[in-house]
C-alpha cells in the first residue's frame, strides 16, 4: 500500500534531486526537522510541518493554512495524522504491556535474556515454558481455567473525540451506542452479568478468583475434601486435577457458597460491590463499552482515530486463572511453574482476549485511512504542494502501517503463549 501510495504521486523525480545530497553524505551526522530534509541549504519540503509524534501539535497545526488546501482536505489529512499518531501510541502501549507480562514470564521461570520487544519477551517465554514443562515429565498436564478480562472504553471520551474531530459532529449532543449487554461501571442497583470485586463479596454464581467457603470447581491450590467425588488421598498434598468439593486454598473457577474475591458471573440478577459487566437496572456510573460501539457518523479518519484513542485507554477487569498441575515428576518445579503462570499470564491474557478482536477492526480502519488520505494528497494541488505534503506526512503513515502490523503480530503472539501455558511439556521446548 504504502509502495503504491509513492508511486502514484508526481514529486519522485523532484525528490531524487533533493535528497542526492543526503545519499552522498549519509555518514555525516546531520539535523533533522520534523517533517523536513534537516540538510543545509536543502529547502525544507514540508514546510512548516508539525512534529507527526506529537498529537497535540497536529490538533493546533493548520494545515489549509500551511499547504494552501481546501478545507475539506485538510481536514481529512489532520484527522488521518492524528489516527496515525494515536495507533503508533497504542501500539506502544500494548508492546509495552506485553513486553512486561512476557519478560517477567520468562524471568521468573529461569530465563536471563534481555528483550527488546513482545516479540523477543513471547518468545523467550516459551522457549522456557517448553523446558520447564519438560521436566515435569510426558505424564504431566497443565490445566487453566480462565475467567477472561472484560476491556472497556470510555463511551464519553468516544464522543469527545468525535466531536473535536469532525465538523459535522456537534460536540457535546454525540449519540455514542453500545452493544447491548455490554456496559461495564458501577452499578448501584441490580447487576445482571459479571461482577468484578476487589474484596470479597457474596456471589450468587460462579467464582473466579479467590472463596472463603466451600467450592466445587476448579481449585488450583490445596482441595480439603473430596475431589471427584472421593475423599483427598493421604499424600497428595491435597491437590486436586479434578473437580473440588470443600475448601481450596488457592485460586478457584467454581461455585462459591460464600464469598468470592475476584470475578463472580451471576445467575441473574443481583447487587454488584464493584465493577458490573452486562447490564445494570439503573444507568451505571462512568460507563464503558466492552462490545462493539456504534460511533455517530463522520469521516474514516475520524473514526480511525477515536477507535485507537479509546482504545488506548481502554479499561480492562483482571483475567483470573485456576491452575491446576497433575502428573508432575517434579513438585517444586511444578510449584515453579504455576507461581510463574499465575503471576504474569493475566497481562498476557489480557492482550490475547481483551485486545484480540480490536485487532483486526483497527487494521482495517486504517486502510481505509491510508487510502483516503492518498487521494485526497494526490488531488491536492501542483507537484511542489503533493510533494511538501508528502514529505510531512509520508514518514507517520508508514509508522501507522507497521504499527498496525505489529499490534496484529503482538496479538497473534500472545496467543500463542496462551496456548503454550497449556500445551504439552516437549524437550525441544520451541517457541514456534
């Protein structure tokens, strides 16, 4: 895309002749400007060209002004270089994030590498996985029940963003929808749906997270009493592979008789001492969005960069895991190996699940961007206008494209470790 994007428009010639000087001295350690040559004596091409890195300098930057355009146009190019500003952030946030949960995966489980990015944090993180796992021995068997995280974003800044960005939009009277269902606040009345305590509370369904009283479900601790329906063998430290009836001392996915410290999915509706996600008999307070929002019409650009805006700052309710290790040759490695997993694959999770299907949405939002914005530069004027605006934006749209790329590919490898946490143990211990 970006190779046509280049090729279609009429500055290259000009562009080989200016920039010659900066092939020949490619060593010399010049200055550069935003969005300019940075080369003395050169002109700047771009003009007056805002720092690209910078929202706040595109949002004050005129460019109709700059580049002589049509309002119109210049509009459609400052929200297409604020759509690319906001998914390079976003793509930082999620590498970060991900780099983090990985990294500390791979640490924690006896791995000494430095990394660079997800990518190299993932990888590693598996590679140890596989080794670790293949000590615990062929019989072993990881099992994860997982409670998925809930990603909200916030439906007011939704409609702030379009509002500010396009024209057509009135700020302030924006009709952001939500999919229904799929609210997630406080709810101060009845909660139908999923509840997020941070301490415990009573819970009329399934517990994820920690329970104060007898279970029967998943526990990845100590089961003291009976699992499978027969009483916890002698010597077995009362782990359970099976199914827990009776106390657990560590994390559970099960129905809990008293109170549930973590996530409880109700069986109708009930009072919610924390975050509630599904629906709420009053209007919840602060609300998200964790479906699929339905934002007023306005421009591809606009949108592109309101859904990475929120998106980026998108609320998320913790994953929580019931690990449970049966067959293991090794106890204290198996002991390792679920403190590891408990400890830093919620962070994983929650890009896996809780960013996953935004993943390709943002990709193809930003295509059609790319395309619009190409059109709008090659109609802009004469060569020298298509050329400045070339040079200004052309170095932040290629950074929106890879940045896109690697929010599918951070996506992509964070399933994978998901998969992995579960995976049979293997001697080769591959990343894949």
């Amino acid at each position: 895309m970006i190779r046509k994007f280049w090729r279609q428009v009429s500055w290259p010639i000009v562009f080989a002749g200016l920039f010659a000087p900066f092939a020949l001295n490619c060593g010399g350690g010049m200055p550069s400007m935003p969005g300019g040559s940075g080369l003395p004596g050169v002109p700047n091409l771009a003009g007056n060209c805002p720092d690209m890195t910078k929202l706040e300098a595109i949002e004050s930057f005129d460019f109709g002004k700059e580049f002589n355009l049509k309002a119109d146009v210049a509009a459609k190019i400052k929200a297409g270089a604020g759509a690319a500003a906001e998914i390079q952030a976003l793509n930082a946030k999620i590498d970060g994030d991900l780099t983090t949960a990985c990294g500390n995966l791979a640490k924690d489980l006896g791995d000494a590498g430095s990394y660079k990015n997800a990518q190299d944090a993932c990888k590693a993180a598996m590679k140890v996985m596989g080794e670790v796992k293949a000590k615990l021995g062929a019989k072993a068997e990881v099992k994860l029940d997982v409670a998925e995280p809930h990603c909200g974003v916030d439906v007011q800044a939704y409609g702030d963003c379009a509002g500010h960005c396009d024209a057509t939009v009135k700020p302030g009277a924006v009709d952001v929808k939500c999919e229904p269902g799929k609210l997630q606040g406080q709810c101060s009345a009845q909660c139908q749906g999923e509840c997020e305590a941070s301490a415990a509370a009573e819970c009329s369904g399934e517990c994820s997270g920690s329970c104060d009283a007898d279970i029967k479900g998943s526990c990845s601790g100590n089961c003291q009493g009976k699992c499978d329906g027969k009483a916890t063998p002698a010597g077995s430290g009362g782990s359970c592979g099976g199914t827990c009836e009776g106390k657990c001392t560590g994390n559970v996915h099960a129905v809990c008789k008293g109170k549930c410290g973590g996530s409880c999915k109700l069986t109708g509706s009930a009072t919610c001492k924390g975050t509630c996600s599904g629906n709420c008999s009053v209007a919840m307070t602060a609300p998200k969005c964790t479906g699929k929002v339905e934002p007023p019409q306005m421009s591809a650009e606009c949108k592109a960069k309101c859904d990475a805006k929120v998106q980026a700052h998108a609320e998320c309710t913790p994953p929580h895991l019931a690990v449970r290790i049966v067959g293991a040759a090794d106890a204290a490695v198996a002991a390792k190996f679920q403190a590891a997993i408990e400890k830093n694959l919620p962070g994983v999770l929650t890009v896996a699940i809780g960013m996953g299907h935004h993943a390709e949405e943002l990709a193809g939002s930003m295509k059609v961007v790319i395309e619009g914005v190409q059109a709008s530069v090659q109609g802009a004027g004469d060569a020298m206008t298509v050329g400045k605006l070339t040079a200004c934006i052309g170095g932040p749209f290629k950074g929106a494209l890879d940045a896109v790329a690697s929010v599918q590919a951070n996506v992509k490898v964070s399933v994978s470790v998901q998969a992995s946490a579960s995976a049979s143990g293997s001697a080769s211990g591959k990343a894949g």
